[in-house]
C-alpha cells in the first residue's frame, strides 16, 4: 500500500495542465482560501498548449453565459 502524499492546490494543477489530454481551463482562487469568501476576490486562469488564449477565452465566455442563464453546466 502506498503512502498518503500532500500536495499543494498549484501543484496538483500544475500537474493536470501539463497533461497532453487535458483540454480545458482551471480557474482558481490566486491566494488560498482560509476563511469564508467574503468581498472581492482575485482567480487565476490557467490552461495548456491545447488551447490558445483566444479559445480559452471563449470556452470562458460561453461557460458565463450559461451560469448567467443558470442552465445545466456538466
């Protein structure tokens, strides 16, 4: 049986982007989230090489448009 590992949150990213099968965008929070989200907060976006800035962005704008019609996201 293997031993538990921790990683951090921008590790375990780190490693799904650099994943030649990922296609897609993460967005998280840029600091760590300690206590109840209160006010503004600042996120990251982070993809890899299989998508472009372009299409990052409208995978994002689409993604925003259907919570804003507060339909189904799978």
């Amino acid at each position: 049986m293997a031993d538990l590992e921790f990683f951090t949150s921008q590790e375990l990213i780190n490693e799904l982007v650099s994943r030649q099968t990922f296609l897609g965008v993460v967005v998280h929070s840029q600091d760590d989230l300690k206590e109840a989200w209160q006010g503004e907060r600042l996120f990251r976006v982070q993809f890899n090489d299989n998508l472009d800035a372009p299409r990052a962005s409208r995978l994002l704008e689409v993604l925003a448009n259907r919570m804003e019609d507060r339909e189904e996201i799978y």
